[in-house]
C-alpha cells in the first residue's frame, strides 16, 4: 500500500486512508506521588473517545481548604500526533503543576485525519464541560477553583486553545471563568504565503506545515479554513473587547515564529485587552516538549506561572 502522507517517525498516511502512527516513550497512568505531584488517567468522553490526565501538585496538610487554578492543556502535533502520555508532556506539565502550583488537566482530544477538523474543537471544548461536572464527584478535583481556569497548549494545541477560549466566551452555560491563554508557539497559517515562508530554504517545512493542514483540515478546504486563518473567522467587536488576556510564547529558531508574532498583533488590533509576547531566544519549535528539563523549558514554566499568578 502506497504512502500519500508522511512525517519521517511520526506518521504515515496510506492510499486507503488508514493511519500508522509512531509512538515515543511514554508515561503510564499511576497514581503514585513523583516529584512532588501526582497524576491519573481520566475518560472525559468514553463514546468519542475523549481522555486526559490529571496532574495534581502535593498540598501541605494546612492548605488543603486552598483553592487552586486550573490549566487545561491541549497537546501539539498538527493535529495528527500527539498524546498526554508522551513522556516530554507528562514531565512538562507534572513539574509546571507543582511549580505554579496549579491542577493540571491535559486532554487526548481525537486525531486527524480520521477525525478532522473541528471535532478537536469539539472535544477541547466539551472538556470544559467535563471539568464543571467532574468537580462534583473528582476528589482529585476538590481543590479546583473554576472561576481562575487558564488555557494553554503547543503548536496545534495553541491554535485549540484559541479556538476553545472563543467557545468559552460565547457560552450562556459554562460555569467556569476563563482568566488567561497561554499559546506555546502556536500554529496557524493562511492561503497567502508570509515572508518567511516564501524565504529561500523554507520549502521543505512548509511542505510540512501543508501537509498537515491537508490532512487535518475540513475535505474541500483551503488554509483559510477559519481554524488555519484566524483572520478569516467572524468575530464581534465586542467579544474581541471580553476576550481574556493572551500570552503568546514564540522561539527564535521556530519556523512557526512569525506566525505566532503575526497572531499576537492581530490580537492587539482587534482591541484584547491584554496580549504579551515572549521569546525564546535560541530555542526551537515545541524545546520544552523534546528537552523538559532544560534551563529553558524551566524559565518557560517559571514564565507561565507568573502570567497565571497575576489574575
């Protein structure tokens, strides 16, 4: 059988449709305490399905009536790869919880190109609702303090949590306070090439980057899909006016750079309120995930909890 797509160690796309993913090392679920957090696997969704894992940070007996934030993240891989359990991940987001002391709840959302989008949408968002219901009957959950929810994620996740955070805000029902994202060179693009992509040597990512959007995006779309083109979706001025404050986390070596930078002052023309960029010098696309104990990755996190201290 013929390959028709492929990122080399990642994935394979065949001329039948199927799909041949290649998974890392991974975490497995335990609840055990390591390195000052405990974590646990959750269904969200059994149907769909939908998962998660909850990092929780070790509290001290005479805080336990303490209310802490909540990050909910959504993982990277251009929408095709990418799982909760990738050991990067699981490292990166159990060190973050203890550090900004905060519940952690990363989400297994379903994968193109069987499950294209907006289903990743779908599912991001409806772990919102989740988390509402679960916080009732969870004790891992006991704790969490729904009107300081943050959203975050890498690459394809960061583009989610765009995405989620506009659902979020549009919602008459959801019973939860988003206070802030927090996007980890984030993934966007659009039908008009940007400088860098059009730059000499940029062929082979954004073949890459295409490919991708290809395989993840609506049959019979264009990179100006909304979910791909954030200018291309209808947004009200005044939901741009309630839009919670963005922190926009870009790398100097990411090819994804300019993209990112393009999104945070979009962000800023359109009125939000509040919208950070930060950089990276030096560093590549998604370092945190591929080097989760790196001085830099340890900056990144001290970075983000900053930001989520501050509302």
């Amino acid at each position: 059988m013929s390959i028709v797509a492929e990122a080399p160690g990642f994935l394979q796309v065949f001329a039948d449709g199927s799909v041949k993913r290649f998974v890392p090392e991974i975490v497995h679920p335990s609840s055990e305490s390591l390195n000052g957090y405990k974590f646990k696997d959750v269904n969200i969704d059994p149907s769909k399905p939908i998962t998660g894992r909850i990092f929780l940070p070790d509290t001290p007996p005479l805080a336990t009536s303490i209310y802490l934030p909540v990050l909910v993240y959504f993982h990277g891989g251009g929408f095709c790869i990418g799982s909760t359990t990738w050991l990067g991940y699981h490292h990166f987001l159990g060190d973050f919880s203890v550090g900004s002391q905060c519940i952690v709840i990363s989400v297994d959302y379903r994968l193109a190109p069987e499950n294209r989008l907006p289903i990743a949408y779908d599912d991001c968002y409806f772990s919102l609702e989740w988390l509402c219901y679960q916080v009732k009957c969870d004790p891992w959950l006991a704790q969490a303090d729904l009107h300081r929810v943050f959203l975050s994620g890498d690459s394809a996740g960061g583009n989610i949590a765009h995405q989620v955070g506009i659902r979020a805000l549009r919602s008459k029902a959801l019973d939860v306070k988003i206070k802030g994202l927090l996007l980890i060179h984030p993934y966007f693009g659009s039908e008009k090439r940007s400088q860098n992509e059009m730059a000499d040597g940029a062929s082979k990512d954004v073949a890459m980057n295409d490919m991708f959007w290809r395989l993840s995006i609506p049959v019979g779309s264009n990179r100006d899909y909304f979910g791909c083109n954030f200018e291309t979706q209808v947004i009200s001025k005044k939901e741009w006016s309630l839009f919670p404050a963005v922190v926009v986390y870009v790398a100097g070596l990411d090819f994804l750079k300019e993209r990112g930078i393009m999104y945070a002052e979009f962000l800023q023309d359109k009125g939000v309120k509040e919208v950070r960029l930060v950089e990276a010098m030096g560093e590549s696309h998604v370092y945190h995930v591929f080097y989760p104990e790196s001085q830099a990755t340890r900056l990144l996190q001290q970075q983000m909890a900053e930001f989520m201290k501050s509302y």
